[in-house]
C-alpha cells in the first residue's frame, strides 16, 4: 500500500512540474482574452444610446466568458492535434 501511495505522488509531482507552463499560459490567456474583450465591448456599448446600453456588471460576465471560450477551445484543438499525431505514428 506504502509503494503505491509513493508512486502515486512521485507521478503527482512530475505532472505538476511538466505541466505548470501550459496552466500559467492557460490562465494568462484567459486574462489576456478577457481584457481585450472588455475593452471592445465597451467601446461598443459606449457608442449605443443610453437606454440600450448594458451594465458593467454584464459586460465583465461576457468578457470573461468569452475569454474562457476561446481559450478553452484553442486549448481543446491543441490536444486534438497533439492525439491525432501521436496515432499517426
């Protein structure tokens, strides 16, 4: 049971050494997405007139949202296309 337990956090660690620059990259992006996001849209909803203009509040959940989106699928086709070269060889 020992031995199991050992090897179970020997491989922890090494997954969470070999995989810490793609989570920060991840996070990053997501932040990154959603700035842009926010600055666009408010730009947009500043230029609509005042009684269809949206709160803060909504633009910020959109921006994030749509940060997480794009991030989440560009993630997604990366390891597609990761899983798709390793069956080719």
């Amino acid at each position: 049971m020992y031995d199991v337990m050992k090897q179970a956090e020997e491989k922890l660690v090494q997954v969470g050494t070999d995989l810490t620059v793609s989570v920060i990259f991840f996070v990053m992006s997501i932040i990154i997405l959603t700035i842009i996001a926010f600055i666009i849209l408010t730009i947009k909803n500043n230029k609509k007139p005042a009684e269809e203009r949206k709160s803060q509040l909504a633009i910020f959940l959109i921006s994030v949202f749509t940060g997480w989106a794009i991030t989440t699928i560009i993630f997604v086709y990366r390891m597609v296309m990761i899983g798709i070269s390793h069956l080719k060889q």
